[in-house]
C-alpha cells in the first residue's frame, strides 16, 4: 500500500491522466436539491449522458414527484431501462420519495440551503435509499460542499490504482481524497473520476480502460480483476459426446455381469424335471392300472361262473 504522501502524489497523477482522457461535466445549478437528489439516484453506476436521459424520461412519463412514488418498482424499471443497473435505481428513487414525504409531507429539500454543511450532510444520510455517493454528489453540488462522489465502479478503478484499501472500499470513502484535491477542481476531477468508474462497470476488462489505469500506476496490471470464463455450448458439446458412448459402455458392461449372473443361478440350481409327470403320461398309466384291475376281477369270477351251469 502507498504512504499518505505517495497517494497525494497518485492523486494528483490520477487527474492529469482523467483530463487527458475525459472532459468534465458541469452541474445544472438551478436544480432544486430534490432534483439534484433524484438526479444522483440516476447518476450512480451510469454515464452522466444516460443519467440525464433517465431523468428526462421521468419527467415526461409521470405527472409529478408523487405519481412516481406511488408507481411499482417494475414500472420505474422499465422507465429507466437505459441505466446499467435500471431495478437499483428504480428502488433508490423509490425508497428517497417516500421518505421526503413521510418526513416532510411534500417534495422539498430547499431547507437544507439554510443548514450548515455538517448537519445537511447529516440530513442527507438519514434520508432512506441515499447512499454515500447520493449524500455526496448532493453536497457538492445543491449545497458547495467539498466532496468527491464516489461509486462501487469508481472505488474498484481506486483500488486497482492502490489508492484504496479493501476497508476504504467497503465504507465508501477515501482517506486523504478531498485534501489532495482542491476545492475549486473538485466538482471537475469528481466528474472526470465519475467517467473512469463508469466505463470500468460497463466493460472491467476494455482495453483502453486498462490502457489509461496503466498510465496512472504500471502495477495496476497485478491488481487487475481476474476474468471468469465459461465453457460455450460448442465446447461443452464434444465432452457431451465423449461422455455419451462411455454411459452406453457402462451399461453394456451391467447388463452383461446380470446375464452372466443369471447364467450361473441356473446352473447352479438345474430344474427338476423327473419330479413333475407328464399329465398324459398319468392318464395311460391310470388307464393301465384299471384295466388290470378288471383282469383281475374277470378272472376271479369265471370259475364261479362255470360251476353254476347246469349240464345240457
């Protein structure tokens, strides 16, 4: 990790690279800080082009702040289709409406103009579907704050820089960002910073993204997201095959050892054929038994028979 002095110098690298690359986006100042509010709901993980266009579609579409409130995540969706990440800001845009109207019972942050710097700020994060970027963009550009907007893309292009930690990354802030900067270039370098993260959270892997990390820091390239690849449908199709002739192998094989198996039961236990008879077999030998019987019988009675006859 860089010292406090190194990343002051990275900083201040990092802006010379941005406006070699990127030219700045200045902020609409007759906005209300509703608006502005609304806008950041729009602008976070987006192109500030596309943001705008979303909002426009916002205002075309419905009638008014309260009709959009009232309106379902998947109509606010569909509505902002043109966002990298529409159902996220469709739920941000939601949840910040409903909570300026069940606190203020209207749609109006003008008071927070009144208010110094630290407390505004403090009202901005309590307000639901806020988030650190939202309360920034917000300072810096309702109420003359100095604070850089900073979302997930931008805090993933800082940490490939080394310009933030893991715990920086995860809290959503920079340690030593707005000292490095000044106040008067902050709402310049915020936008230009904005630039960079929103081409990394559409293409992480761009090679003219790496290109111009590359020209801010050489090591960038060991800290570079590893790219996660999946096997296509024609790559996967060979394996299939090869997999295919083996299963019918595998089968042959136990259809083979059941029959072989089967083979040697009926070997081992032969059937027993001298203990069933033939069924006509037993007719003729019941046949022959009754036949003997009335030989037998014949015989017994013919001698009876000739004694009793009378002689002529």
């Amino acid at each position: 990790m860089t010292t406090a002095s190194n990343r002051s110098a990275q900083f201040t690298k990092l802006h010379k690279v941005l406006k070699k690359h990127y030219k700045p986006v200045s902020v609409d100042p007759s906005r209300p800080v509703l608006e502005h509010l609304i806008f950041a709901c729009m602008l976070e993980g987006a192109h500030h082009g596309v943001a705008e266009e979303a909002f426009a579609s916002l205002v075309e579409e419905y009638f008014d702040w309260n009709e959009i409130r009232v309106s379902t995540v998947r109509e606010l969706t569909e509505t902002l289709a043109k966002l990298p990440d529409p159902p996220a800001a469709a739920q941000r845009l939601k949840r910040v409406l409903q909570h300026v109207f069940e606190t203020t019972y209207s749609f109006d942050l003008e008071g927070l103009r009144k208010k110094n710097l630290g407390p505004a700020s403090e009202s901005l994060k309590k307000i639901d579907g806020s988030t650190n970027f939202a309360v920034a963009y917000v300072t810096q550009s309702a109420l003359g704050g100095h604070a850089i907007p900073l979302d997930a893309g931008t805090l993933e292009v800082m940490r490939i820089l080394d310009l933030a930690t893991d715990q920086e990354v995860e809290s959503g802030t920079i340690a030593g960002l707005e000292r490095a900067i000044a106040k008067s270039k902050g709402v310049e370098f915020g936008s230009m910073l904005h630039q960079l993260g929103a081409d990394f959270t559409l293409n992480p892997f761009a090679a003219d993204l790496r290109a111009k990390l590359l020209e801010v820091d050489p090591e960038a390239k060991n800290r570079w997201p590893k790219r996660h690849t999946r096997k296509s449908k024609t790559e996967a199709a060979p394996a299939d095959e090869e997999e295919a002739p083996a299963k019918e192998s595998a089968a042959a094989d136990k259809e083979s050892k059941k029959a072989s198996t089967k083979g040697k039961k009926a070997a081992a236990t032969p059937k027993k054929t001298s203990a069933k008879k033939d069924p006509d077999a037993k007719k003729a030998t019941k046949r022959v038994q009754s036949s003997g019987k009335e030989a037998s019988r014949g015989k017994k009675a013919s001698p009876a028979g000739l004694s009793k006859r009378k002689p002529r």
